[in-house]
C-alpha cells in the first residue's frame, strides 16, 4: 500500500483538521484536505493504527478552500484551519465535539449548535513566542508541530501585537547585547520565551520575560528596551525558569517595572490577574461560554467551583448561590481569586489552594452537599480520583467546561458510569483559526428530570 497513488473522496476531518478518507476500509489522512473535495494522493505511512498520506494533486477543491493568509501556515503548528473558510471551521468544530462524545463518551446527547467568534485574527489576549538561535543569530518565533525545531515567525494573525513586539525587542536586546539564548540540552543561555497578557476592557498590558538566569547589571536596559518597544505596558516580569521541560512559566517571578498583574473584566465583574493565573483568552467568546454554563447551573444553598483559577466563574456562580467553594493549584491564583472577591465585594465565596481531587476529597469529608459542582480542568480533564470524589458528594448538577473534547467525553462517560446523565451540552469556538474547540455539557443524577430548555 505504502507509495501507491489513489484518486479519494475526502469524507471528514481528524482532531488536527486533517482530511480523512477511506481505502480498502482503512481511514487514511490527508493534511490540509477539505471535507468534499477529491484528490490524487500518495499512501506515505502505514501502521496499525492509521494511513497517512500526502496530496498529490487537487481534483476537484472545495467551495470552502481559502488562500492562507499566513506564510508560515503548515509549518509553525500554531493555526491549522487558515485553509478554510469559517463557516467551514465551524462545521468541523462542532463536528468533532459531537465525535468525541458518542464515539468516546458513548452518549446519545450532542451538541446541537456552536456559537462562533465576532473576531478570528488578534483574538488573544495572552501570547508566547519561543526564542532561540540559527547560526548564532536569536531569533523568535514558533516549533514546528510535534518538534522543537524553531520555525522563524515575526508576524502572527491570531496573537496580539504587543506580543510581537515585546518578542521582536527581546530578540534585539540579545543580540546587541551578544547574549547566548536558552539552549535546550544544555540548559544554559538566557531567553527562553516571552509571555504577554493583554486586558480586554482595561488596556493593561505586561510583558514577562522568561529566562533561564538573570540579566545582573544588564537587567535596566532590558527593562527600558521593552518599555520602549511596548509603550502601552503597564508592567515589565522577569520569570527565572531553570526547569527542564515545556513549561513556560515555573519558578520566580520578579517585578523589573511597573505591575505584575493586569486587570480585565468578564462577566460584570473585574479580576486582577498574575501571569502564572489562568484566564480566557477571548474574552468576549468566554462571556458566551459562561453564561451557558450560569444556565446548566441553576442556583441554590451551595456551588463548588473545581480548577477555578482566578475566580471568574466562581464570582458568577455567587450571584446565584448563597455560598460558593473554588479550589486552584496555583497559589498565586488562589490569591488574585481571593482579591477578585473582595474587589467585587462578594463576601459568599470561599477559595481553596488545593488539587481538585484533593479539595473534592476535602469538602465531602466536611459533609458539604453541594446543589452544583462546576469543573473546567486543563487539557488532561479531570482525574478518576476527583469524579469519585465530585460524586460522592450527590451534587443535582455537574457543569463541564472543556478545551478538550476527547477528555471531555472520556470524562462524561466516567460520571455515566457513576449515574450522571449527559443533559445538554453546545460548543464555542473560543480559538478561531486553530483545531482546538471550547464546550461546556450539563450531567445530572436524577435521570428521570426533563431536559433542559436552551435559553
């Protein structure tokens, strides 16, 4: 099979945005392929698992093909959907969303629509370049997908411009000031990444500069070259990382100039947000998402609120709630949750520094019974540990809010199997121009309850 030529009928997509096709009743992926179109490909790999192949040549293309707008696109493995237009995306978002859920989770219960994003280039508000070298000249940029290989960007749609700068001026400064960058094997060098965070609503701005060491008599004109390459910061952070890995931020934070935090608001409500904190990167389609997720919660006597970094959709649930419970790993979260509260004047909500599973474990020891329990873990999902303990507690309702929506399923069908019914669930498309989708899903214990009505 491997080399072969075939004419195919591409039939859908994978995860990624991949075409899939069928042969032989094997399905075989196509990058860069469009539900519909038919081409002419090669067959390159064969495991047991799956066919890859390449496109040879474009028969007959969809309605639906676009000229990407980005060079890099296909090699910095950042956007992947640039190839299609967005109504198309959004077919595949919703599409791959309901896959996971009755392919996965085992359910009969899909989402029935995904709601779009007003804006689908310089969305985010949170962005990272890599830095690194070629020929021992810095550079910044973005790895190839599924390697560390630095791939040359100095322009990104969906990032916002003050990254693009912050990353550009970091760059400069190395190379004036000949200064070697991060050297993955070795560990050594300097500049690893640059991390921005830009307020929606407030215009704050921080540039975090993330290294291996620190800059000693060097640290000012850093300081004073990002300040004058991003006059709109209201903070410059050095992150002093030493840790072997891919994670961006670890270790110590230091103040070189203004503020650490910024301040944003969602909801009608303002937070104050450390860089290491966790908050949505698209505002305006996070509002959309939690208000769907304030409807599947209802109101009572008591919420908890899991993985609730820096407490927005805690603040949310107090309105409904005579008592809300967060619980965040992140000590510096727990912190901006806890001020967040306090600067809204929300006295009902207490906040927890603890593993979910942990502070699940923690609260039921306590006999709390809750009337809902809200969940929005990272990318892995939750821990079996913590469905058992969510459960234990006898909660009327779980809301689940997911970037990922194989964990997601994986996760439903765990509280299926401890008697939660999949109720409701819809999709929002909070990455545009990326293969990664948001969606939140209603479970509840009482099987028998009617279902839901969308509002």
């Amino acid at each position: 099979m491997k080399n072969q030529i075939y004419t195919v009928r591409i039939e859908g997509y994978t995860s990624e945005a991949d075409g899939v096709c069928r042969i032989g009743g094997r399905a075989v992926f196509v990058p860069r392929a469009l539900a519909g179109e038919l081409w002419r490909i090669r067959i390159v790999k064969v495991s047991a698992a799956a066919v890859y192949a390449r496109g040879e040549e474009l028969l007959e293309p969809s309605p639906e093909r676009r000229e990407p707008a980005c060079p890099h696109f296909g090699k910095c493995g950042g956007c992947d959907c640039l190839h299609m237009s967005y109504d198309e995306e959004l077919r595949f978002k919703l599409g791959r969303v309901n896959d996971a859920l009755t392919r996965i989770g085992k359910q009969r219960v899909t989402a029935e629509e995904i709601v779009g994003s007003e804006q689908i280039e310089r969305y985010r508000n949170k962005g990272v370049f890599e830095v690194g070298a070629r020929d021992g000249t810095p550079l910044c940029g973005f790895f190839r997908e599924r390697t560390h290989e630095l791939i040359a960007v100095d322009r990104c749609l969906i990032q916002n411009e003050l990254t693009e700068r912050a990353a550009k001026a970091a760059v400069e400064f190395l190379r004036l000031n000949a200064l070697p960058v991060y050297d993955e094997q070795s560990g050594k060098g300097t500049i690893r990444h640059v991390f921005c965070r830009v307020s929606h609503k407030t215009g704050d701005a921080v540039v975090c500069v993330v290294s291996a060491r620190g800059f000693g008599d060097r640290t000012e004109a850093l300081t004073q070259a990002l300040r004058s390459a991003c006059p709109e910061a209201s903070g410059i952070v050095l992150n002093i990382n030493k840790s072997r890995g891919n994670t961006v931020l670890s270790g110590d934070f230091y103040t070189l100039w203004g503020r650490a935090e910024i301040v944003d608001e969602l909801c009608g409500s303002r937070f104050t947000i450390s860089p290491q904190a966790f908050f949505q990167i698209n505002p305006p389609q996070a509002e959309r998402l939690y208000e769907r997720a304030l409807t599947y919660a209802g109101d009572g006597e008591l919420a908890f609120d899991l993985y609730c970094g820096a407490g927005t959709i805690t603040l949310c649930l107090a309105r409904r709630f005579r008592r809300v419970i967060g619980a965040e790993i992140v000590p510096e979260a727990v912190e901006n949750a806890k001020q967040n509260a306090a600067a809204n004047g929300v006295e009902n909500a207490e906040f927890l520094c603890a593993d979910a599973g942990e502070a699940a474990q923690e609260l039921a020891r306590r006999g709390l019974r809750p009337n809902t329990v809200v969940v929005d873990p990272p990318r892995k999902g939750m821990s079996g540990e913590a469905i058992r303990a969510v459960c234990s507690m006898a909660p009327e309702r779980v809301v689940y809010v997911s970037c990922n929506p194989a964990t997601l399923a994986r996760d439903v069908l765990r509280f299926s199997e401890s008697g939660y019914a999949l109720r409701e669930a819809a999709a929002y498309d909070l990455f545009p121009r990326t293969a990664h989708v948001e969606c939140v899903v209603l479970m509840s214990k009482d099987t028998s309850a009617p279902k839901m009505r969308k509002k």
